[in-house]
C-alpha cells in the first residue's frame, strides 16, 4: 500500500518489496527504491518495464499489490500531455483546486511568471503552444508546493530545441523550490542532464542506481557524461557505437503499459 506522511525524516520516498500484477505479469516484482528529500532521480526503462506503474503508485493514482510505499502527503504529478481544461483560461487551470480568495490569483500569477508565462494569464489553452501548455503544467504543479514532484515523460511530445528548453527550467524551478523530483524519462542524456541519480528499471527491480558524477554545467561531449551514458545503454541494452551516440538518445521501447490514464495531473494526491 501507498502510506502518505508529513514526518518521514530525511526521506521522501521510501518503498518496499513492492509489487504490482496485471493478469499473470508482475510489472514491479519486489522492488526497492529510496528518494531523498530535495533529491532527483531520474527512472530509466524500456516501455512497459513499470516506470509509470511505480510514478501513479506513488502518486495515489493506483494501488499495489504487495509491499510497501511511504511517500510525503505534498505532491505533485505532471505528464506528457499537459491536460489543461480547455473552459478555463490559464491562470484559472493553474489554480483550479486551490482556495478561492484575493491571494490565489496572485499565488498563480506568481507561479506564471516562474514559467515565464505571465502575459498569457487570460488566454485560452487552444492558443498555446505545445511547450507552452506544458510550462501551464509545471506552473499549476508547482503552485501547490510540493514536497515531492512527479514528472511523467513530461517532455517526450516536444520538439528536441523545446525539449531541451524545458529541461533547463525544470532545473531551475528544481533549484529554487527544492522538492524532491522522481523524472520518468526514456531520453539517456535527459536523465543525466538533470539528476542527481540514475536508475534503470528492468523486469521489475532496479538494475542500476548510481550518482551522477559529472559536473555542471553538463556537457554531452564530457567524457564522464559519455561513460556514463554508454553504461546506462548497456543496462537498457543497447550496445553504443564506439563514437558517442546523439544528444537525444532514448531508451528501446517494448509493450506498452497496461494502466489506465489519470484525468488530471498536477493536482494534490
């Protein structure tokens, strides 16, 4: 079961021997996982291999099967799709749920602004662009404070110039409101352009857990950006060619997972 709790010391995830079957399967198979507060890791893995099984686990969004979860009660999910309610405008998506009151449109607009979105408080969803409404996404996630933040392959439907914009303001944002972050991500360079630990999921348990131990700025062509790299192909089993890969190499993709979709993200579990 997932516990949610507001006194679990230095930790904001810590799960246990956690299983989740679907039919005969067992997407996760006793897995074991710690996240730090403040900490961000980044979850590698085929599709299929779970990550997003264990992100809607910890997010209150499905249940387990066996094991144990305790996760702090202030969190966040944001995913690809950035799911804005197309009737409300933006500032209103960015605090819908919140309490009504004289402070929460300045709570949002504050918010917008972090994104860099705050001339576009009155407009209408239909009219933004793709990384646009994703920046609404983080913006309304990152509104209520959280103490862990959920990122579900938040940037795999943008274009790679985007996609690398956002990484850095997710970094940014990361940097001034300190949560803890768990990233879901098949991008290789992604993953350690951002975190501060790697992990790889394969049938159901973690393979590989390791630092990151390159220096920022984070540069592909870094030597211990590409050790690295080819060590996280080689646990996702891909064999790297001797020159180093693309700056947006992915994970293989397998079977899709077998879980039904969330309705709205960025919202308190």
């Amino acid at each position: 079961m997932t516990t949610p709790s507001t006194d679990t010391g230095g930790t904001a995830v810590r799960v246990r021997g956690l299983r989740r079957v679907f039919g005969t399967r067992a997407v996760l198979d006793g897995l074991d996982l710690t996240l730090a507060r403040g900490e961000f890791l980044a979850l590698l893995g085929a599709s299929g291999s779970g990550k997003t099984t264990l992100l809607r686990i910890l997010g209150a969004l499905d249940g387990a099967d066996g094991g144990e979860a305790l996760v702090l009660a202030a969190r966040t999910i944001v995913f690809q799709e950035p799911r804005l309610i197309p009737s409300k405008k933006v500032l209103a998506n960015v605090t819908v749920g919140l309490p009504r009151g004289a402070a929460t449109r300045e709570t949002g607009l504050r918010a917008l602004a972090e994104v860099g979105l705050e001339r576009h408080a009155d407009a209408w969803p239909a009219t933004l662009s793709g990384g646009e409404a994703q920046r609404v996404a983080l913006a309304r996630a990152l509104v209520r404070e959280p103490e862990l933040l959920l990122l579900d392959e938040p940037f795999a439907a943008l274009d790679a110039l985007t996609r690398l914009r956002m990484q850095d303001l997710v970094g940014e944002l990361r940097r001034i409101h300190r949560p803890a972050v768990l990233l879901v991500t098949h991008d290789v360079d992604e993953a350690v352009r951002l975190a501060d630990r790697v992990a790889v999921l394969r049938d159901g348990r973690l393979v590989t857990d390791e630092p990151v131990a390159v220096y920022h700025p984070r540069d592909p062509g870094d030597p211990a950006f590409v050790a690295l790299r080819r060590r996280l192909l080689a646990d996702l089993g891909v064999h790297a060619p001797e020159e180093a890969p693309g700056p947006l190499e992915t994970a293989p993709e397998a079977a899709p997972e077998t879980t039904p979709e969330a309705t709205f993200e960025g919202a308190p579990a």
